[in-house]
C-alpha cells in the first residue's frame, strides 16, 4: 500500500507536536510539495519571537522528517506576512 507523503507528513507532525506545545508553540502544515519535498509549515505561539526557532525549524523538524519520510528535502517556515503578501498578490492580480 502506498502511503501519499502529505499523509506521512501529518502523521510525523501529530509526533512533533507536544515538544512543540510544551513550549507555548505549535506547528501548522501549509503544504506539502511531492515534486521537490519541500514540506511548507507554520510555526506558531511562542515558536514565533523564539531566537531558537530556525534551529528548532531545522535541526529538529527537518532532522526528523527527512529521516522518516522518503522524498522530503526540506522545510520551509511560511510566516502570516508571508501568506498575506501572497493572498494580497493574488487578489491584485485579477
């Protein structure tokens, strides 16, 4: 049975997840590119003022992924501004 990567990513996220919460912050999965293994992610609470949160971003969430899900590349933090300025993009561009 083959198991979509997107799957597999929510799944590792749920495992993530309470280390994350315990420290006031949580992670939100915004995409998952199958073609190229970006994994696309929030971080938010108090993951988004930490200093620490690239490496947390990188050392540890990317870390983790890659190692259990075949095909995952990397993982990349979109902030809210970042989402704004692409709806706010979008909806110029009609």
């Amino acid at each position: 049975m083959v198991i979509v990567m997107r799957t597999q990513v929510e799944e590792t996220i749920e495992v993530i997840r309470p280390a994350l919460q315990a420290d006031g912050g949580d992670i939100v999965l915004r995409d998952v590119n199958e073609e190229t293994g970006v994994v696309s992610v929030s971080l938010t609470g108090a993951c988004v003022s930490c200093p620490a949160s690239t490496q947390t971003l990188k050392a540890g969430i990317e870390r983790i992924m890659r190692d259990r899900i075949d095909g995952v590349t990397e993982v990349v933090n979109i902030d809210d501004d970042a989402i704004d300025a692409l709806l706010d993009a979008g909806a110029n561009a009609r």
